[in-house]
DNA sequence: ACCAATATAGGGGCAACCCCCTATATCAAA
DNA sequence: TTTGATATAGGGGGTTGCCCCTATATTGGT
C-alpha cells in the first residue's frame, strides 16, 4: 500500500486527483492540504510515501519551497511536482529541487499512478513534452550548472522585457549604460539569441514577468 | 434536474468537479470535454442546461470564444466561467462574453453549486475578490463601450510588446516604418503614456500577450 | 598561483527609435 | 457636406540601442 499526500490550493484539483485514484487499490490518499505550512505540519504527522504538489501555490511558499522543506525533515520522503506548466524554467527547478517526479495536470489517471509507481520504487519519472536525450542533459547540466543566466542578468532580462530602456535600466540598477548593454550582449550570447523579439520572448516564455 | 456540461482542458479538474458535485443530487453531469471544439459538438448532442468552462484551454480556442460560440448556436444555454485568474481583465472579459457566472478555480463545493443553481434559476454568478459595486459597474460600463483603441493600434501593441522593432512590425504588416511610428504615437497620445515601459506594461496588463 | 566567470566601464559607428511637423485617401456620422 | 477618425506615408533632427573592440577588480575553483 501507498502512502499519498495531496498538497494543491485547489479544491477541484484535490478531488480530481482522489477520483482518478480511486481505480487503483495499492494507492490511499492519507492526507490532503491546500498550503505549503499546513503540508509540512500533516507530513509529520501522517507520514507519507509520496506526496504530490502543485507547484502554484500562494502565501510565498511554492511547490519548490515546500518540497525542499518537506525533503529537509523527512529525507525519506518522496516528491512528486504537478503542475500546468509544461515548460524548460519549471522543469529545471524540478530538478535542481531534486523532486522524484514532475507531471502535469493535463495527465490521464494513468500517467497518474504510473508516476506514483515509479517514484514509489526509487525510479525518477518526469512526464514531460521535452525529449529524454534534453532531459538527461538537464539532469547531467544541473550537476555542473553553467549555462544559465547569473542573478544579474537575470534582472537585466527582467527588466528589459517590461520595456525599460538601457538609460532606466542603468540607473535602477545604478551602473553605468555601458555596463547594461555588456550583460545584454553576454545574454544573447549565452542564450544564443539574435535578435530584441527573440530575448523578449524568452522573458515572457520563461517567466520573467508575473508569477 | 440540472443538466450540466464540464469542459476543461485538465481531466484532473474535471474529475474534481464531478466529485464535489456528488453531495448534489439535482445536478447532473450529462458530458465532459477538453477542448472547445469538441464541447461545441457536445452541446449539440447533450443539450445541457448549463455549461461549465475553464478559461485557459489550448488549441486557439479559449473559454471566451468557446462561450461565444455556444451561446450563438444555443441561444438559451447558460455559461458560467471557471478560472484560477482572479483579475480584472479576465472579469471583464467575461462580462463582454457575457457569461452567465464567473467562479474560481479554488472555490468550495458549495459555492460551485450555488452558482449553479443561481445561474439556472436566471440570475448572474460572479464570484471574485473585488467588490460588488465595483462589479455592478464594471457591467453598466459594458453597456457604453469605449474601447479606446482601433484593431490596428492593437496589433501594434501587441507586436510591439513581443519584441518587434518598428522595421519588422512594418514588414510583418506590410506597411511603412513611418506609418508603424505613427501608430505608435497615436496609441501613447490615447492612453495618454509617456514612455516605452508604460506602453510595454499596458500591454502586459491587458493580456496583449498570451491568453 | 593561475584561469575562468562575473561585474563593472568606456570608445566609436551605424542603425533604429522617437517626436515634431505635413499630407493624402477613405469612410461614417453629424 | 463638412468634420472627425482611421490608415497610410514622408522630412528632419536629436536620442538611444546595438555591436565591435578594450580594460579592470573580484571571486571561486584546479
């Protein structure tokens, strides 16, 4: 029998995920939560296998965050990620999270239970629109992190892409025009980028701007 | 008996919803659907008293032209919205949709039924954080409409928020870089914008981009 | 102790942007 | 019918962005 812990602020997703499990016998929702505090609280007292977490969740503590703390107390227990987000940042914080799994909410019951499964009996499953090659790369990148952006950058991008011109960009950050327009240059670089729309566009794809 | 149809892109949500109906005995779930397409066809067939529809669904056909859609060809069907998006646009889109009701996603139970209920016996259902007075006329200002810009202005704003310099823009619609500019000029004059960043924010705020 | 990455800053040059004008054709409304 | 809104296009000029360099200080890793 499987121990589960459902943590989602959302009702609905709560009670679709228990309905879709009601099919498989070897799976017992333990214990169900709708924030990230509570969730640890209920972690330690009904120790779970798994627990599945979505990772939009309010009140500052997000799926990541939770499921770091989560693995901290109890370094036995298994995580699953759910999520809507099908996209590159979402997994790569999976993965530097280290959870066990990543599904999406778009899953079939039995991509469901497959994932619970698997992570049950120690293997990673990630269910995700990448291919395996990519994501073998990412696992291999997060060990020897280099390729992404720096925390600098990062704002830079950020910035750039609600509009701000390198002038307003160079005083919010207090540094120079010169020195803007370099972090620029080394991120369309870095990310292989060739033009303003293709940087822009990585923003609002990676989320840069809200959320 | 209500007869009800679920149409979300997400069969977790789906299954979420049918559950939490359970303790309802005078609300049926005669079909369920994910993707507008396919709803639009079930309706036909079903002939549901109301339609449940989730906003954010892939494949160019979201819940507002879903809505529009159905209430065109089923002119007495009732639609109530359903989303995590607890914002003023996504309110007011709903509103010149003219959706019956308007809950979300991290609704209880009860409150998923009383929208129900209220949306069948004829009245509107908006559940959402701002106040009813606010509420009250965000839907008397529907009925005056003065959307401020042409359909031209907005795909230029909506162009211009993704990145394009005024070159591509111009090419992209086949018009000159003058003529882009001008555009531009008359869309800061309306809106009464005085830089770059505001119009790029404007445009963000009001989902020129993805959704 | 050295090398790579990061963050900072500048020079020069060309392309692009932004803002001030003017100007035309169309179309709908007063 | 005249006016106003829309869509188109151009001239001129000042500002900014983007890209090619070079350069320095700091930090962390082999």
């Amino acid at each position: 029998m499987i121990n589960l812990m459902i943590v989602d602020d959302h009702a609905l997703v709560r009670k679709g995920i228990i309905l879709l499990l009601e099919n498989y016998q070897d799976v017992k929702v333990v214990a169900e939560s709708g924030d990230g505090h509570e969730a640890i609280k209920l972690v330690m007292k009904h120790e779970p296998d798994i627990v599945l977490l979505d990772i939009s969740m309010p009140n500052g503590l997000d799926g990541f965050s939770t499921a770091r703390q989560l693995m901290q107390s109890q370094p036995d227990i298994k995580v699953i990620l759910l999520t809507m987000h099908d996209e590159e940042v979402y997994i790569r914080k999976a993965i530097q999270t280290g959870a066990h799994g990543y599904i999406l909410k778009k899953s079939k019951g039995s991509d469901l239970y497959e994932a619970i499964y698997e992570v049950y009996h120690g293997r990673r499953f990630y269910k995700v629109h990448i291919s395996d090659e990519q994501l073998e790369k990412m696992f291999r990148e997060e060990k020897a992190p280099s390729s992404v952006l720096t925390m600098r950058e990062q704002e830079i991008v950020r910035l750039t892409v609600l509009g701000y011109t390198n002038k307003e960009i160079a005083e919010k950050l207090n540094i120079s025009i010169k020195t803007v327009e370099n972090h620029k240059s080394n991120i369309m670089h870095k990310l292989d980028l060739h033009s303003k729309h293709e940087l822009i566009q990585y923003g609002i794809n990676n989320h840069y701007i809200k959320g």
